[in-house]
C-alpha cells in the first residue's frame, strides 16, 4: 500500500495491521483493565496526546464515535479496546518492537508514515503505558508480544 501524498494518510484502511499482532495487543491490553477497570481507558488515549490521531484517522474516528455515544458500557470498552489495540499495534510496528517490522516492513513503513505527521510530546505513549511501566520492560509482556513462530501472517485484521 502506497500513498501519493500526504493528505491520503486519513484514508488508509487500517487492516494491514497484522492480525496476530492485533490480537496479542488486545489480550495485553483487555487483561491490564480486567484487572485495574475500563474507565480510565479513554482518557489515557487522550491524555497521552492520541486525540489528533484519532481524530484524523477515519477507521478510529468512527469507533471513537460510536463507542462515546453508546449506552452501553460494554459497547463502548469494547471500541475504546479495538482503537487502543489498533494504535499499540502501529507504534510495535512503527518502532520494531520484538521484531514485528522485520516480519512486516511494509507494514511497519506505512505504521511508521502514519505515526509521524501527528507525532505528540510522547511519540509511543501506548508502549509507554502497557509495555514500559516505571521506565523497565514487563518480561512476561514481551512473551505475550513475540511475533508468531510461522512467519506466515498474511492474514490482516482491524
């Protein structure tokens, strides 16, 4: 996937993430907030300077909007989960983390052009949070975030 120009980024379909990818980050992240809640969910994708991002990409746009305005609280986590999913993807892919871009560099290219333009104070505040907390990395996170040993992922998921 290329694009031509700059002012195409907001139109990328965001299913080149890879779907083993996808679906490690949302367990990392669906076990962090069973254990300490939801509710602080989205405002650490605010707070962490996400909002333009989000705002700017269609595909989370719409979730955002959609998980803000339902009335149901497992309805909304569950779109708070998949944006939150989808940018941690993009930054492991962005920054190579445990080796996702060499398996993906055509992903991890369009993660990192993505990424750039709206690029806030904190530049991977995800990895920040989820992987990185108190400035060490969470052994047992790295397992959970391993590429899958059949490099064959050609599978693409949100």
């Amino acid at each position: 996937m290329k694009f031509e120009r700059i002012d195409q980024i907001d139109r990328i379909d965001l299913t080149f993430v890879p779907s083993s990818l996808s679906k490690q980050c949302r367990s990392l992240i669906e076990s962090y907030h069973r254990v300490h809640g939801y509710a602080a969910l989205p405002d650490l994708l605010w707070k962490s300077g996400l909002g333009p991002f989000i705002e700017s990409q269609r595909d989370l746009r719409q979730l955002l909007k959609r998980a803000s305005m339902s009335r149901s609280a497992k309805r909304a986590n569950e779109g708070f989960v998949r944006i939150a999913t989808t940018i941690l993807a993009l930054e492991i892919l962005a920054s190579s983390f445990a080796g996702w871009a060499g398996l993906h560099p055509e992903a991890a290219l369009i993660a990192r052009t993505l990424l750039q333009p709206s690029a806030s104070h904190q530049q991977l505040p995800l990895m920040a949070f989820y992987l990185y907390p108190q400035q060490t990395v969470v052994p047992n996170v790295l397992a959970t975030l391993a590429p899958p040993l059949d490099a064959d992922d050609e599978d693409r998921a949100h």
